[in-house]
C-alpha cells in the first residue's frame, strides 16, 4: 500500500458483496479510507445507472473499471483479490487458499442472485456442494490458528467473509467443523473487527449481498 497524504477511496455497490473483505483489511490495518457506495434502484429492474453512467470516466482512462475499484493516490486497482493483495500483501500459502475460495464464491453469488433458480429450491444441492467445500477448507485449516498458519494473513479477511456469508444463507453448514466455527469466532474477535463489523452489516445485510 503506497502512503498517500489522501485517504484511499474504495467504490462498490452499497452491499457486503466483493467489497467486505477489503473494508475489513482497511479498518483492520487502520488506513484512512472513503466509500464511494453506489446504490442500484429497486426492485424489479434494479437500475444501475448510477454505475453505468459514470463507468467510463470515473477512473479516468485506467483501462479495467469494475466494481470494487481502490483509488490509492496515484494508483487504481481493480478486481476484489487484487485490491486485497494491494491493501495487505499475503504470504504464498495464504495467497492459494483465498483463491480457492473463489469457487465456492462463485456458486454463493449463483445462488445468491437466483442463477440456480428459485433460492428455496437451489439449496439443498448448494448445502450439499457447500459440505464438499468446507471439508476441504477444515482439511486445508488443519490445527493452524490461520489459513497460512500462525500468521493472519489477507487470505483471512477472504475466507472469513466466504464462511460468514455462508452462515447466513444455510444457517448450520458451519455444524460439524469445529475448526471453521473456532476461526470465524477468533477472526470476530480481533478488535478492529469486533468494532468495525456492526457498521459495515447494518448497512448492507438488509439490502441482501
Ligand atoms: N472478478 C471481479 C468481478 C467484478 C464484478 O463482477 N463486479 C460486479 C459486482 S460484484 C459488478 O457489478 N461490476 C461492475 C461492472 O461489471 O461494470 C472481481 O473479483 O472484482
């Protein structure tokens, strides 16, 4: 992370979605920051044009503008793990287990935004993926206090965020590993978590994401 005499401004949708992490590290590492929240009509279009209109130019001529972006002085950065490694660079084996997250990530925004179908009926067989994703994390956990091991790492903030969401789409999935629950509780813990958490929850869980 550069040190810019300027606060770090992050853009994203105003939901927990890809941003959560990144705001979590931000607080966690006690670097000055400011939201730039875009927030989408409602339902049943969902308009976006508050994104849309500004896409091409909000960046400036940066190529890539996306949703979350991180303008740090002089540089931007676009796509969540990107912005993650920027913000808090991870050792080699915390950087693998974030990435494997990416795949249960993916099937969390499927069934999330109804790409499985209607989310009453898609959950028995995402619960039942879920499991097979779980175990491995536990597997890949071991008796480490961290994904890298003793050290928290960016891949934390990922993996913590991928756990929790999940705990409130299918409430028990985290029964039987006692190790995620343990890590989740310690992640929750730490006290800029502990104190930033309800600020980010109370305003994206009621809209979803
Ligand atoms: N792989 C990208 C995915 C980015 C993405 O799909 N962003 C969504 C929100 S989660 C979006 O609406 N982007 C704005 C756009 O596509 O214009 C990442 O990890 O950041």
């Amino acid at each position: 992370m550069s040190i810019a005499s300027k606060p770090v401004v992050l853009g994203y949708w105003a939901i927990r979605g890809l941003a959560q992490p990144i705001r979590m590290l931000l607080e966690y590492s006690s670097i000055p920051y400011e939201e730039k929240r875009f927030e989408q009509g409602g339902a049943p279009d969902f308009d976006k044009t508050c994104w849309t209109d500004v896409k091409d130019t909000v960046l400036g001529d940066y190529p890539f503008p996306n949703l979350p972006f991180l303008i740090d002085g002089d540089i931007t950065v676009t796509q969540s793990n990107a912005i993650v490694r920027h913000a808090f660079p991870p050792r080699h084996d915390g950087h693998r287990s974030g990435a494997e997250g990416m795949d249960l990530r993916n099937r969390t925004v499927g069934l999330a935004y109804g790409r499985s179908g209607k989310f009453e009926d898609a959950v028995p067989a995402y619960a039942a993926a879920l499991r097979t994703h779980l175990q491995r994390y536990s597997s890949f956990l071991g008796d480490r206090v961290w994904f890298a091991g003793g050290e928290l790492t960016a891949c934390d903030f990922v993996m913590y965020e991928l756990l929790d969401q999940n705990a409130l789409m299918v409430p028990s999935c985290l029964e039987g590993f006692p190790t995620l629950k343990a890590f989740c509780a310690r992640f929750e813990a730490l006290p800029a978590i502990k104190a930033s958490k309800p600020q980010f929850t109370e305003h994206t869980d009621r809209k979803g994401g």
